[in-house]
C-alpha cells in the first residue's frame, strides 16, 4: 500500500498553496481616471480658497466702511456741531449761547440751527449764509451785521436790534417773527416776507443803509 501512494502522489502533482496576497492589477485607464479626479479636487479646494478670501477681504472693507461711517455719527458733540465752512470753530448748534459776545467776527455760513441766542452779541459781525434755523434771538443785537444769504427761517427775531444790518437775500419763510424790533436802516432787499410780515415793519420803517445806501422803506417795498 506505500508503494502504491508513493507512485500515485508521483503521477498526480498536488496543487501549489493559495497565496495570502490579494492579486495587483495595473489598469493605466484607473490611474489615468484617479490622477484626474484628484487634480479636479485640488482646483475646487484652490477655488473654493480664493473664493474665501476674497469674501474675508470684501467683508473687512465693509466692517471698515461701517466703523468710519459710525465714528462719524457717534462723535465727541463738540465735534458733531461745528459751524460750516472755513470759519467759527466753536460749537454754536443747537446750543444754549444766552449773551454770548459774537461782536466783530467773521461766522461765515456758521451753524447756529436751534440754538438759544438770547440778548447774544452779534453787532458788526460778518455772518453771511449763516443759518439761524429755527433759533431764539429774543433781544440779540445784529446791528451792523452782514446778514446777506442768512437763514432765519422759523427763527425768533422778538425785540433784535437790526439797525444798519445788512439783510440782502436772507430767508424769513415760515413763523419768522419781528416784532419790536430796530430795522432803522436796514436793508431788506429780496428778503422774502409775508404780506403781514412786510406790513408790520412798514409801519416803523426808516433809515438809510450805510453800507448799501439803500433806504430801509424801499427795500420793504412800503407803500
């Protein structure tokens, strides 16, 4: 019987042992295919980064822009009411400025809306274009002042000495009130005044101008 399996086991050969290693396959196209997909993700990763930063840079310019635009909204208000142009740094809008000595300045298109100029003194100051909007000048004194393009649009001007002012242009529309005030030669040239307004200071009207030489009566185009 061992002779017998040794001369069968000799005819047959046994098959080799199966290998514990998963067979390798090199598919040129699958590698192509990998190569491929993976340059793709990298461009969209490299995309999607550009994309990003851009939108950090747009989003810092805009908190920029946003923090400008609020530090001007919420300053120091000595510095939010500055008068406009050139001229008269203080504050003077919207301010309480009772009795304050303006007496010769130059205030050129200065900002005085709202404010409370009661018995202020403004005599002989140059105040063209400057905007009294809205303000109380109960008892101030304008004398000889430069009122030309001035706004006193529903302003206060009870009991103002307006003597010898020059007050070509400037604006009245609305309440403006000048009762008991001094216009004596004052100019009120293209000053556009109600008919009652322009009726009340005819009756007390007079004077010449010194600057213009303008009698107050022809500029109030009195009757």
């Amino acid at each position: 019987m061992a002779l017998l399996n040794v001369s069968l086991s000799s005819k047959f050969p046994q098959n080799p042992p199966l290998s514990s290693t998963k067979p390798q396959f090199n598919n040129p196209f699958l590698s192509f295919s990998v190569n491929s997909a993976t340059q793709l993700l990298k461009k969209q990763i490299k995309s999607q980064e550009n994309i990003l930063c851009c939108l950090s840079e747009s989003v810092a310019r805009t908190s920029l822009l946003a923090l400008v635009s609020a530090s001007l909204f919420f300053v120091d208000p000595v510095l939010a009411y500055k008068g406009g142009g050139p001229y008269g740094s203080e504050v003077t809008r919207g301010q309480d400025l009772t009795g304050k000595d303006f007496s010769g300045k130059t205030l050129i298109k200065q900002d005085f809306k709202t404010s409370i100029l009661r018995q202020a003194n403004f005599k002989g100051a140059k105040l063209l274009g400057a905007s009294f909007f809205d303000a109380d000048l109960t008892g101030a004194d304008l004398s000889e002042s430069d009122l030309r393009g001035a706004d006193f649009s529903l302003a206060n001007v009870t009991k103002v000495n307006l003597s010898n002012a020059n007050l070509e242009g400037a604006l009245t529309t609305g309440n403006t009130s000048f009762k008991g005030s001094n216009i004596n030669g004052a100019d009120f040239t293209d000053v556009p005044l109600r008919d009652d307004q322009r009726e009340y200071l005819c009756k007390f009207a007079d004077g010449i101008n010194p600057t213009t030489g303008n009698a107050t009566r022809e500029t109030l185009l009195c009757k």
